[in-house]
C-alpha cells in the first residue's frame, strides 16, 4: 500500500512565524502535491513538484514556497504564517496518471 | 480555465434509499476520479475513470463517465449509514499533471 506521511497532525503557530510542512511518501512517486482544503472551498492546489528540484505553482501560491531536495520528500513553507493560512494542509503524491494518494493532512492554526 | 462543480453539495438520506451525484465540469478531460473523506480524516481514493463511457463498482457504489457531456455520476444503492462521509470528484488536465476538485457533497445516512 502506498504511505504518505505528513510531519504533524496539529500546529498552532503564531502570526509572521516561518512555519515547515513536510510530507513523505514511500512509494518511489515522481509527482507531489500540496493542498489546502477550507470549508465552503473544497480542495485548492499550492504548489505541485514532478521531480527532485522542480516545482510548479498551483492555483493559490502567494504566500507560500515548496522544496523538493529529494523524491520521498516535498515540504511546504509559510515564510511569515498570517491568519488566513489557517487551514487544513493535505500532501498527495502519485505516479503519472494515476490517482493521487493523499497524507492525513495537518491542520494548521495561525494565531 | 478548468471548472467542476458537484451537485447537491449536501445529501441527507435514509438508509435504504438510492441516490445520484452528480459532477459536472467544463473542459474536456477523459480523466476523473472519485475520492471519499470521512470527518477529520484525509481523502481516500473510490474510483479512477479513464476513459468515455467507464464504469466502475464497488459494494454499494457505482462511478460512471460519460466524456462527451462531460459528466460524472456516483450512484448509491440501498444506502447503509456507513456510507456517510464527504464525496469528491477530481478531473485531471490533460497533461496529466493537474487535479481540478468538486466541492464536494457531503451525505448523511440516516437510519
């Protein structure tokens, strides 16, 4: 089965902190995702990365950046965390083509 | 720009009972996918549908596709309160790289 793990499940940080979200997969996938789903919202994509070193931006990426120095791992970075990135942080990642398999998400509180 | 919209966004049912959603979306795309998410929990991937006129079945669910109207269904037969959760529709762009989301319709199975 496919794993992706994601660094914590709940983090309350404070308003202009610099802030690492960090996801893991296991299954050797080539593409990686970052999602923030809000209610009312649905699923919003951030950044997306289709190799070691290369990223994308999604449909909302001000505010944010990505890393990908190595293939299991892609993080996401709040330079300066503000309230409205309050939100639930879901990785995904998946061989090309196929479905995207989703982490358990982190929520994130920014105060 | 690449548009999906579910309908209802909130099913209330009796256990029993059969019921459609319905996931429309608004560029041609001959990839979509269906996921569940049960409260506080990550999306977990139902159906993959690649091609005009893909029907897939599992238990008391079943996904089908129809390409020219752009159209995805998820039918629910002789709902059981297990199947409570919030359902997505996913479309794929067609460099396979991006995921566009429904909103979501959120069901309640009711005893």
């Amino acid at each position: 089965d496919v794993k992706v793990t994601q660094s914590s499940r709940y983090l309350v940080k404070r308003t202009g902190e610099k802030v690492f979200l960090e996801c893991v997969q296991d299954m050797d996938h080539e593409n990686m995702f970052w999602y923030r789903q809000d209610p009312g919202l649905g699923l919003r994509l951030i950044y997306f990365s289709y190799d070691v070193k290369m990223k994308e931006k999604g449909d909302i990426p001000e505010g944010y950046s990505v890393s990908r120095e190595k293939k299991e791992r892609f993080s996401l970075i709040l330079e300066s965390a503000s309230t409205n990135q309050t939100s639930m942080y879901l990785c995904a990642s998946r061989e090309s083509y196929n479905e995207q398999f989703f982490g358990p998400g982190t929520r994130l509180t920014v105060l | 720009e690449l548009k999906v919209e579910q309908n209802p966004l909130f099913l209330s049912m009796q256990e029993g009972k059969n019921y459609t959603i319905y996931c429309n979306y608004s560029t041609t795309s001959d990839r979509l996918y269906w996921y569940r998410q049960d409260p506080g929990k990550s999306l977990e991937s139902l159906f993959v549908l690649l091609s005009n006129g893909a029907v897939k079945q599992e238990g008391r669910l079943m996904a089908s596709l129809d390409t020219k109207a752009r159209l995805s269904t998820l039918h629910i037969t002789a709902a059981v309160h297990d199947l409570s959760a919030t359902y997505f529709c996913a479309v794929g762009d067609n460099a396979g790289n991006m995921l566009t989301f429904g909103g979501g319709t959120r069901l309640m199975v009711k005893p």
